[in-house]
C-alpha cells in the first residue's frame, strides 16, 4: 500500500505564503479553507492526519519528515529576499519546491494570470499526477485566478479592520498587507 500524500506550504511571515496556500487550494482544493498551524505540536499530527494541504510558518521541515514518515510529504516554501530563506539544504530534497515572493507578488508587471500561469506550472512539474486535478489545465487555472480574486475582495472589505478581524476561509486578517 501506498502512503498518502500531504502538502505542507511553509515559509515565514511576510513571504507571500498566504497568496501562495491560496493558490495551491485554487489549485487542488478551491473550496477548502486553509488550515493554519503555527508550528509543529502535539495537535499538529490530528490536523496533518484530516487535510491534505496546511499552511505553517514552521520551516523546520525535518521534523515533519521524522514525525510524519507514514506520508509522503510534499513541501511548497515561499521565501522573500536573503533574510527570509530557509535553510539551504532543503533545496536538494525532491520534496521540496520553493517559490520566490517576486513570482507571487502582483505588480504593474507582474500580473495575476501571469502569478496563476508560473505557480500553476510549477505545481503540476512539482506534485505527484495522483493527487492532482482531474480538470484541463484551463478550469485549473480559472479556478487559482478566481480563488486568488475572491481573496483579494475579502481583504478590501476588512482592510481597515484590525489584525485580530480574521477571515477563517482564506487565512487573511484585517491589516493583513504592509505590516
């Protein structure tokens, strides 16, 4: 028997990790919440056990490889400038994709079919063809730009709230960007 697959999306705050698990759930699961855990803990393992994909700021990706070795995991880093990256031996692990901010963050120049067409390819070169989408590559990439979209009009609605305002289907507070 096979072990199941699990996405782990990490990276540091302020790395563009929430536009990115957005976009893997747009990919894979649109209609899922995103699942936040923190760090790694004793609660992790009944969460890592239900969801497919969660999104942490824990980039200790070693211990989820030793404490989760019945799955087999895939890891989805965002990473923004010199500061923020995580430890370069993950870079050799096959397991291990990781996404610059600048390919994610939405510019004059850098559109969001063209964030939604780069993450899009390196997910379907990246993740196993057992888990992914039995669409045509179109739906999947309607359904990233949407979710992507849908995200950023919850977000102008709670904008001016504070922090602590939370939208628990995308991962966005209030104040969320600029921070």
């Amino acid at each position: 028997m096979s072990k199941l697959c699990k996405i782990i999306q990490t990276g540091l705050p302020r790395t563009g990790s929430t536009v990115l698990v957005n976009l893997i759930h747009g990919f894979l699961l649109p209609h899922e919440a995103v699942r936040f855990l923190p760090h790694l803990s004793t609660a992790t393992k009944k969460h890592i056990n239900k969801y497919l994909i969660t999104k942490t700021h824990d980039t200790r990706i070693d211990n989820f490889v030793k404490n989760y070795k019945n799955y087999n995991i895939y890891f989805i880093v965002s990473q923004r400038n010199n500061h923020d990256k995580i430890d370069g031996k993950y870079r050799k692990h096959d397991n291990v994709l990781i996404i610059d901010y600048n390919d994610i963050n939405e510019t004059e120049k850098n559109s969001l079919k063209n964030i939604v067409n780069t993450v899009f390819n390196k997910l379907k070169t990246f993740l196993p063809n057992d888990i992914l989408p039995k669409k045509n590559d179109t739906e999947i990439k309607n359904s990233m730009f949407d979710r992507i979209t849908n995200m950023n009009k919850v977000y102008e609605e709670i904008k001016h709230k504070p922090f602590s305002h939370y939208d628990k289907f995308y991962h966005i507070h209030g104040h969320h960007r600029g921070r």
